[in-house]
C-alpha cells in the first residue's frame, strides 16, 4: 500500500494525460465522485455521473480523452485517459492494499496423493486440501483451504481455486483460471427418466472443460456432461450464483451474471451477455453477440446479434412494447366501462323512441 503520488506520476501510471492540474501536487487516496474527499482522486467511467462530477469534492478526476466541455469544480485536476473506469484500476493496485503471497509447497494438513503430477517449487496448496489420484497441476497454481479436487482432474498454470471449491474428476482446467470459494465444477448433470412411475437416474460419465482466462464467481455450479464435455469458451467471466447445466457450450468472452440458469445442451456464442437472473430453455443456440437483459426468458434460439428482453425474450423494442402493455390495462378497462356506458344509453333512447 503507498500512502502518496504527485499528479504527474499519478498520469504516468495510468497511461493519460494531464490536461489540468500542477503536476507536483499529491494525491493521498481514492473514492468514488459523491464520497471523494480532498486529497482523493476519483473517475468518470459513466457520463451519466457528469452531474456529480460539477460537485464533487476531489482534487482529480480521470476522465474520458475523447469527451469534451467538461464541467468541473474550480481546483479540481483532470487526466484524460481512454478508459477511466480500467485505468483506474491501477489507482487502486497503487492505494490499496498489497496482494497475499502464497508461498509454494503443501501445507502440512493437506492431502495429496502420491500420484499428483504438480512442481512443489511454483505451485501452493493450502490448509486441509484434498488433491485425489491422476491429478496434474501446472506451474503457479494455487488451491486455498479447503479445495478438494478430483481423479484425473487437470489444472493449467497460474490458476486461482479459492476456499472451499470442489473440481470433480476428470475435470479439465485451463491457465489462469480463478475459480471463487463455495463454486462447484463437474457434479452430476440433472439427468432422470420416469421408468414405471420412477425417476431413474440417468449416468453421467462426461467432464467440465473450462478453458484459458475464465473467472467464475463464489458458489455456482458447472453440471458434467452426459457423455462428452460441458464446455466454458476462453475469456468467459461468470458472476456468483450461476446455473450452467450438461452438455452446454459457453463461447468466449461471454458475461453471465448472478442468477442466471442455462438448461442442458444450450449453446452461446462468443460474446454472449446474460443479464441477472435470465433463464435459458435447454437444446437453444444463442449466436454470437446476443446480449439478453436482466430478468428475461429465452424460450426458443436467437441466431442474431442484438439485444432482446422479455418473457419470452423479444428483440429490445419489441420487448419494451408487450413489458409495457399491462401497465395500460386499468386504463383500458375504465375507457372500456365509459364505452359500454354510452353504449347502453344509447340502446335505452333507441328503446323509448
């Protein structure tokens, strides 16, 4: 953690430009636009924080290189730099607190078997770890307390498996991967048939492969595949809390945020965009560049790039339309009533006449 940085060292290390400010003056912290203090510097990763942004009371905001016109605060320094909200990340790496080392080698309480290909020299395991026969761990990997992986599973380099995540057997893991404590990877797809008035559980013998850069959050649940793969594509970030169940393909660089449940054999494209809690009917191909707003349900294939909404999912305008219809029907029944009003006086005069 540093305590301090001048502006100008502050633009350096975000790769921007200082386009207002005195280069020698210290920052001493961050926060967001609304709680940033003096001394704090801060973003403007939304324009529509423009507003908050006039009142803010930091002494430097990053700001986007290609927005114009800014209203700012008088005193208030300005580094232009293409993304404001990634740069900013390196503010926080800068101010914030220094990342745990974990020191390679096998803590005393954890269980590896004598099978277990891994370099004790790169690769660290925690607290009460249980590593099963036929395991391989690439170079850099670290498994925290309580990880339990199984037979025959594979973990590339420099991977992350926090507290408490289990990896069943078989299962393939490619580099870099940070898998969240609580989360599940490889238990029985949700398969039944009903023989005789019983559900009588159908085997499932397939694996989980996550590929390179995948990051998936705490206690979600990857189901193995019948026979074959159930398969996360490259680049492929999952929120908490996440359903994806046999035999689905996820494309890369797909978003799947909390609460979103994914049927068995549903395939995503590359650059998929579930929102929170979207359900996907099984066997249904979602093309590349599909982004599907929160609370939806995508009840048949969307081959098309484009953003869609609703119950079931309709493109965006379309789904706009048929959300917005109930929100006329008391209108629609007090002009109905007013309608069969007029219409019974009129039959009553017509009946005396």
């Amino acid at each position: 953690m540093s305590s301090s940085i001048t502006l100008q060292k502050l633009a350096e290390l975000v790769g921007g430009d200082l386009a207002v400010g005195a280069p020698e003056a210290v920052i001493t912290g961050l926060n967001s636009i609304v709680d940033a203090g003096p001394g704090d510097i801060t973003f403007l990763g939304n324009t529509r924080y423009l507003s908050a942004l006039k009142t803010t009371r930091a002494a430097a905001a990053l700001v986007p290189a290609d927005l114009d016109g800014i209203e700012a605060p008088a005193g208030l320094a300005l580094i232009r730099v293409a993304n404001p909200t990634f740069a900013f990340s390196s503010v926080i790496r800068w101010f914030g607190p220094p990342s745990l080392e974990f020191a390679p080698g096998v803590h005393s309480t954890a269980v590896v078997a004598s099978s277990v290909v891994f370099d004790a020299q790169t690769v660290s395991i925690g607290p009460h770890v249980v590593v099963e026969d036929g395991v391989t761990l690439g170079e850099g990997t670290i498994l925290h307390a309580g990880v339990y992986i199984g037979r025959g599973a594979r973990l590339g380099a420099d991977c992350v498996v926090h507290a408490n995540t289990v990896i069943k057997d078989r299962c393939v893991i490619g580099n870099r991967v940070i898998i969240h404590s609580g989360t599940v990877i490889g238990t029985d797809g949700f398969g039944y048939e009903l023989v005789k008035g019983r559900h009588q559980k159908i085997e499932q013998v397939g694996i989980v492969q996550i590929d390179d850069d995948v990051e998936i959050g705490s206690c979600s649940t990857i189901d193995r595949a019948r026979f074959g793969r159930t398969w996360i594509g490259e680049g492929t970030k999952i929120d908490n809390l996440v359903q994806i169940a046999h035999n689905c393909v996820v494309g890369k660089h797909c978003i799947i945020v909390a609460q979103v449940g994914v049927s068995g054999s549903t395939r995503l494209g590359d650059n998929v965009t579930l929102g929170g809690q979207v359900g996907v009917v099984g066997h249904l191909e979602l093309g590349d560049g599909v982004m599907v707003l929160a609370k939806s349900a995508v009840t048949k294939s969307l081959p098309a790039a484009g953003a869609y909404v609703g119950y079931p999912a309709r493109p965006l305008m379309e789904g706009r339309k048929m959300m917005a219809l109930p929100a006329r029907i008391p209108d629609l029944i007090d002009r109905l009533r007013e309608l069969e009003k007029k219409v019974a006086a009129l039959e009553g005069g017509g009946a005396k006449a």
